[in-house]
C-alpha cells in the first residue's frame, strides 16, 4: 500500500530514486500510510466521482483566490457599464458577484 502511494507520488512529481529516498528520511510514517490510504481510496473511486469531487472543492478555492485579488479594470469597466456607481470593491470576487447580481437584475426587469 505504501509503496504503490509511493510510486504513484513520485511519478506525479516527476522525482528519482534518489531524491523519493531523502524525502522518506525525513516524513512521518504515520502521515505516509494515511496519505497511502488517502490514494488508494481516491483510485478506488470511478471517474466521475472523482471528477464531482475535484468540481466541489474547486469553487471554494477559486473563491478564497478571488477574495485576495484586486478588481481587473475590464471587471471595473463592466460595472460601469452596467450602471454600477457605488464603492470600487475591495477584491475580484466582491466585483464578480456585484456583476452577478446586476446582470441578474437586467434579466428579470
């Protein structure tokens, strides 16, 4: 089970011999078996699960991503263009959700 983590590892990360066996010197056993287990559950998983979990956690990290960024001058061009005249927002995603809703709000009048 290690081992197959292992392999999978250090062929995701494109590692040789050498360097799998210094970062083994320095991990935890237990941390690598629960990382083993972690793999072997993921694989055991069909594609499409896989591929509605990956969808699940993504929007989250794009979001707290977003949540540290500024507004891009074409999201700030936008708002403007839609008639938006309040506060600049503080990060891409106030700005991307502020647009949501004023287009939403142009759909239903």
């Amino acid at each position: 089970m290690v081992g197959y983590a292992l392999e999978t590892a250090c062929r995701r990360c494109h590692l040789e011999a050498a360097q799998t066996l210094l970062l083994l010197s320095e991990l935890d056993f237990e941390a690598l078996l629960a990382g083993a287990r972690w793999a072997l559950w993921w694989e055991s998983l069909p594609p499409a699960e896989q591929h509605r979990i990956r969808a699940e956690r993504s929007e989250p990290a794009i979001e707290r991503w977003m949540a540290h960024q500024p507004p891009t001058e074409k999201q700030l061009r936008y708002l403007h263009s839609l008639g938006y005249r309040g506060p600049t927002p503080a990060n891409r995603l106030e700005a991307s959700r502020l647009i949501d809703e004023l287009v939403e709000g142009v759909r239903h009048v």
